[in-house]
C-alpha cells in the first residue's frame, strides 16, 4: 500500500534522512524505530506532506505522492496524528470530531446549515468506537492527556484513511493509559482493516504489536524486517546500546 523509495531530505548541508527505502503491505502493522534525532519525524512529514523531498519517491498504492500538499494527501487516503495532542482544545469532544466529520464531509465552508445539526450520530459512533462516547460535552482541553491522545485518533480516523500514520502516540502516558492505547489501536486496526504505521521510543509497545520494523539511525535504514529478525540484529543491538537508550536490552 505504501512504498518509500530513495527518500531523501536535506537542510542546507545537513540531510536529516538519506536513500530511505522501505514498504507498508495492506493491513499491515509496521513500526520505525530508532534513537532521538535518527529522522523518524522528518520522514513521517515527508510521507505526509508537511515536507517536500529533496529526492525520492512516496508511493501510495503505486501512485507517486511526494511533495503532494497534506491536504490532498489526507484525501487520497493517509490520515496522521502527531507527538503532541492536535485537537481543538476549547471545543467540546464532540464538536471536535463533527469539525473534522465537516471537513472530510466537504461542508467545512457550509454557512447555511447549522453545524450541529449534521454529522451527528456519525460523530457520536466514531467516540464509541474509541471509546470516549460518554465525555462527548466534555471541554476537550480539560480530558486526560490519554483521552485528548484518543480524541486525535478519532479525527484522524474521521477522514476514513487507508493507511494511519502515528508519531508516537504512547508519548507522555502513563503505563496504564500505554496498555489501553496499544489495546485500542489493534482493535481499531483490526474492526477497520486499517493498515498502521507508527514510531515509537517504547520498545515493549513496538514488540507487542508491530508486524514489521524498520530501524532508522542517522538518517539512513540499518534494519527492515520480522520483530524478531531486528531483535537480534547485531547493527540494530550497537546503536541502542551506543545511544544508551532506555530500552536497549530489550532492542
């Protein structure tokens, strides 16, 4: 479904990411891992549009994407969530999901309706199914760092993707709201047949649900394969070591 070929970026004499090649099957569940400042946000923002490549191909079911602007690529079907929570934080949960139902709807700039009156019930199924249907009044700024985490997936998923792009979204919870994070995104992925990529620091989170992996150091990919194949990767094992990363034994 999604195919990086040759994928570079470069800031003035500086290239954050270098000859990156790897693929995303249907339904699958993939990961890129690797230690601060290897490249994973820069790459994500070049799959999605927020960056334009200085070279290479991003592929979407064998359709040259890259440099394409995000909205449009948010059309064609890669929904993203960031690091930090992006929602809407003075609205209610509710009015942030029927805001995102809007755009995707094609009525972001409908003067004419009431904005409440539409989307609805699809608003209020997409929190069920993630499970904050019984805060949907709540001030979205006001839910647990978890919950807004949630509400973000829930927007994302209101742009019904083929493929969801996720940086880092265990990032700032505590143990309890990782294990129901992890838990809700393989649900999600399963009852939708979404196919995932995601980075994330947390090696236990990468190992419990990751089909493939990618490893990412410097710029370059070391390692792309099987969970266990990158588990015991000699490269992959000296760079968490080198970097001292809070996981490496478990790497």
């Amino acid at each position: 479904m999604l195919e990086v070929r040759g994928l570079s970026k470069s800031f003035g004499g500086f290239r954050a990411v270098s000859e990156v090649s790897f693929a995303v099957a249907e339904g699958q569940i993939a990961a890129v891992i690797g230690p601060n400042g290897a490249g994973k946000s820069t790459l994500f923002n070049l799959i999605t549009g927020h960056l334009a490549p200085t070279s290479g191909q991003v592929l979407l079911d064998g359709r040259d994407i890259a440099g394409f602007p995000p909205h449009r690529i948010c059309g064609m079907g890669i929904g993203r969530s960031f690091q930090h929570a992006n929602i809407f934080p003075k609205l209610t949960v509710i009015e942030n999901m029927r805001a995102a139902l809007l755009v995707h709807g094609g009525q972001g700039r409908n003067f004419w309706s009431r904005s409440d009156a539409l989307y609805r019930e699809e608003s209020l199924a997409l929190l069920r199914s993630i499970g904050l249907a019984e805060q949907a009044k709540a001030i979205a700024g006001t839910l647990s760092y978890g919950n807004q985490k949630q509400l973000e997936l829930g927007i994302a998923l209101a742009s019904d993707p083929k493929i969801l792009l996720l940086d880092e979204p265990t990032a700032g919870m505590s143990a309890s709201e990782t294990h129901e994070a992890i838990a809700l995104l393989g649900r999600i992925a399963h009852e939708r047949g979404l196919t995932l990529l995601f980075t994330e620091h947390d090696m236990e989170v990468v190992f419990s649900i990751a089909q493939k992996i990618a490893v990412l150091h410097q710029g370059r990919i070391i390692a792309d394969g099987a969970p266990e194949a990158v588990r015991t990767d000699a490269e992959v094992r000296r760079v968490y070591l080198g970097e001292g990363h809070r996981h490496a034994a478990r790497a």
